[in-house]
C-alpha cells in the first residue's frame, strides 16, 4: 500500500526540457512525488505529464489526521479569507505555477481533455471569478435569521448559528470540463479543509488551483490534491466528513444515499431540457448555443428540446446551426468541438447509434471527425423522437447531441423532470410554477440566455454551503 512519504519524497513540481512534467500530489508536507505514477495522454495518445498516484494507507492517515485539527479558519475575519481568495484568482488567471505559464496551462488542458482551448480558457477564467466573489455568495447563502459561524455576539437570549457539519470536504472530480472546480471553492470560505482527487484525464486545473490557493496564503493542510486510482478514491471519500462527487450514472448510484458512511452530494449528468411554446424562430440561435457552446461538454449543455409547434421544422433549422460547428485540434483557436481518442470516439458513435434506435437523425448519421493523429472531432446530432416522454429525452453524450420531442399543455411539466436547468420560452405562470413546484428541476431559465449561464453568485445544483453547513440553536450560553 505504501507509506507517508520521508522528507527524499518531497519535491517540488517541475518540468525540464526534454522530460515530461511532473504532476505531483499536493499534500501537507508540500509536493509529494510517488513511486507509483500513471503517464497522462493527449487525445492523439502521446505523452504529456506523469502523474503520482497516492497509495491507499497515506490517503487514509492523511484524511485521519485532518480531520481531527480544529477548523483551519477558526477566528480568522472573513475579509482576510476573502482577500486570499481573490489573490488566489489572480494567480491562478496569470502567473507562472508549477513551471507553466496560464498559456501552457490552458494547452495541456486542452490537449489532455479534447476540450477546445477556446471554452478551457474561458474556465480558467471562470473560477478566477468564482474565486474573487465566494465569500459574497457564501454571505448570499446563509439563511438570514442565522448568525455566521462561531458565537460572535450571540444574545443570551438565543439566537441561530450557521456552522459547520464537518471539518474536511473530498471532493472526487471529473474531467468533462475544468469548471467543475469552480463548485467546491465555497467550502474553502466556509473554513472546510479541501482534499480533491483529480480526474487522471484532467489533473492539471486542479494542482494549478491549489498552487494559486497556498501561494496566496492557505496552508498546505488546508487544500490538498490526492491523485489516486478508482479503489483508492472510496479512501478519499469514506474519510472525509463530506464528500462530493462527479460522475455519470453509474458514480451517482454507487455514492448516493452516503453507503460509504459519509454525507455525498453527487453531481451528476445534467439532462438540460429546453421547451417552447409558439413561435421557435426568435429562440433558434440561443438553443444552438445552448446544445453546442462550452463545446458541448458540460452537464449544463441542453439535451433535449421539446416544442409545441413544428418540431420537425425547427430540427431541421437547429441541425443547419449546429452543423456549422467547426471541428478541429483542441489546441486550435478555431476549434469549436470536443476531441476524443479516435477508437474512443467510435466507441460513443456505436452508443450514440444503439440510444437513437427507432428515432429520426435529422443531423449526425456520423459524426466522427478523423483528425489523422489518432485522434477524432465529435460532431453534432440531432434526432427527431415521436414522445417527449422518450428515454432518449434524457440520454447525455459528451459532444453537442440533442433530441427534439413534441409538446402539448396536456403533458405539462412531467416530460421536464430530472433536469438540472429547464429553459422555458412561450411559457404562461401557470407553466412556470408548475416547473418550480417539481422537486426535481433545479433551476428554470427564460430563453434571454442560455443553459449554461451561470454567473459566480448563481446556484449551480443548489449552493453547496446548503450541504456544508447547518443552523442550530444556541441559547443561554
């Protein structure tokens, strides 16, 4: 299993000319460099970093001793937490960290994720922002009847204190898009410790962000990165107090309800639905960037349209859109699709191919893009299905795809369940509260914007301080 590492293992990350870099565990006594290690590839199969991969017992010690140390920000005024936060975005969006410029960064991500480097830099940006207003959107979240942690001015009268429900978040990430850790960054102003298991596809936004987050103040206990294989991360996440975790369908059913005897939040597949009702004509060109910006590949993407009038019509004008799409290297700036692996994209051609069994492919009949470097540009899909009710309605593929369905009054908000976003045109109040009132759609946009707009101060699936923390009575003390 392998043991905590002597003062010979510690290094900082490094790259040299000729060599590959190195992407380090980031744990409490620096740069952790192990014996055990897994090459990280770009989409055309060659070479890019090698990554340390954390054995299971360290994992667990770490987790263990973390969890006992008092809460890191006990006592520390939040403008100070927010004035590290801030400086942490500004490295994170512009130095040199780990021996990579922000440029180098952003291509490594591109490369390593298929992802265009266009959308990877708008996320670099992104979490500069999430990190420069977290503390404002944690202040947001608080309920308004309850103090902020600790007992500051709490009447002997009683009063409500928000605090915490643990001391250490785990936090098990993907690899779809780099903006997923822009979601775990409130626990960090909430004074939670932070200890990420990167994707092995995209381990390289996550160590550049705790490299921002300790150059501008944060311990190394604080936030820590423990790369590890699929068994180990069960470590990761039964050893923190919470835990959060990406994943499809299959990582959400084995992490929901907590079995591992920790409090999970699981963030899973999107299953963005679009609906309109009327005219389709003045929302085409926001649902097209609703199915193809940010390249397709976030869980904020649209999956399905559902419309009440000419569906056939308006499918046939969102393919002319979405075919539009240019595909390309991911390192090219004209890039507007996600790369794969090319046996990997033929892989999701034959998914794509079994999910639209007996539906009408309007666009997509194939959409591997042969780039010749042994990788391939997915291009997009759009299918015609007969019922908005159709499982195809919520199938979810890592490129621009998305099922057209027809809608009536009659079927109401049923066809829109399970939807982390539903956007709405045409719809009366009726309709809207409808949406509001099912717990299963998480948020209801109008069409002014798409689905995956999402400013820092927005919930995302909920904020995350409703997971992390509670409020509770104190009174006569």
């Amino acid at each position: 299993m392998g043991a905590a590492p002597g003062a010979a293992d510690i290094a900082p990350p490094r790259t040299r000319r000729g060599t590959l870099p190195f992407v380090d565990a980031l744990v409490p006594a620096g740069a952790y460099r192990t014996g055990r290690r897994e090459t990280v590839r770009d989409v055309a199969g060659e070479p890019l970093a090698e990554l340390s991969l954390v054995p299971g017992l360290f994992v667990a010690r770490t987790l263990d001793r973390l969890r006992r140390e008092p809460a890191p920000s006990g006592g520390r005024p939040p403008a100070r937490v927010g004035h590290r936060l801030r400086s942490a975005g500004a490295a994170f969006a512009s130095e040199t960290l780990g021996g990579l410029t922000r440029q180098e960064h952003d291509g490594l991500v591109a490369r390593s994720t298929g992802v265009p480097v266009s959308v990877v830099r708008a996320a670099t940006a992104t979490i500069a922002d999430v990190l420069a207003g977290v503390v404002d959107t944690v202040a947001g979240a608080r309920p308004r009847a309850a103090l902020p942690p600790g007992r500051q001015g709490v009447p002997g009268i009683g009063a409500v204190v928000w605090r915490r429900r643990g001391r250490l978040l785990g936090v098990n990430a993907s690899g779809n898009h780099p903006a997923v850790h822009s979601l775990w960054l409130e626990a960090l102003a909430l004074g939670y410790r932070v200890a990420v298991r990167p994707s092995r596809r995209d381990p390289f936004t996550p160590h550049r962000l705790v490299l921002a987050l300790r150059s501008a103040g944060f311990a190394d206990d604080e936030v820590l990165t423990l790369p590890c294989d699929h068994s180990t991360a069960e470590e990761l996440v039964g050893g923190s107090d919470l835990a959060m975790v990406f994943g499809g369908d299959a990582t959400v059913r084995r992490y929901a309800g907590g079995r591992s005897g920790t409090p999970v939040l699981t963030q899973g597949p999107g299953r963005v639905k679009v609906l309109i009702r009327g005219r389709w004509d003045p929302y085409l060109d926001v649902v097209a960037d609703s199915v193809g910006g940010l390249g397709g590949v976030s869980c904020l993407n649209a999956t399905a349209v559902l419309v009440e009038h000419d569906p056939r019509g308006f499918a046939e004008a969102l393919a002319e859109r979405l075919a539009a799409l240019r595909p390309g290297a991911p390192e090219e700036e004209e890039a507007q699709l996600p790369c794969l692996p090319l046996d990997e994209a033929q892989r999701v051609e034959d998914a794509l191919r079994r999910g639209a069994a007996g539906c009408e492919p309007v666009l997509g009949d194939s959409v591997v893009h042969d780039l010749g470097d042994g990788s391939a540009a997915l291009r997009p899909a759009v299918h015609l299905v007969d019922d908005p009710m159709a499982g195809q309605t919520g199938l979810e593929m890592p490129f621009p795809c998305v099922w057209v369905a027809p809608w009536s009054p009659g079927h109401g908000a049923a066809p829109l369940r399970g939807s982390l976003v539903v956007g709405v045109a045409g719809g009366n109040t009726g309709l809207v509260d409808a949406l509001l009132d099912e717990p299963s759609i998480r948020n209801v946009y109008g069409l002014d914007r798409p689905t995956w707009w999402l400013p820092p101060d927005m919930p995302h699936d909920g904020y995350l301080a409703e997971f992390l923390m509670r409020s509770t009575a104190l009174a006569g003390i």
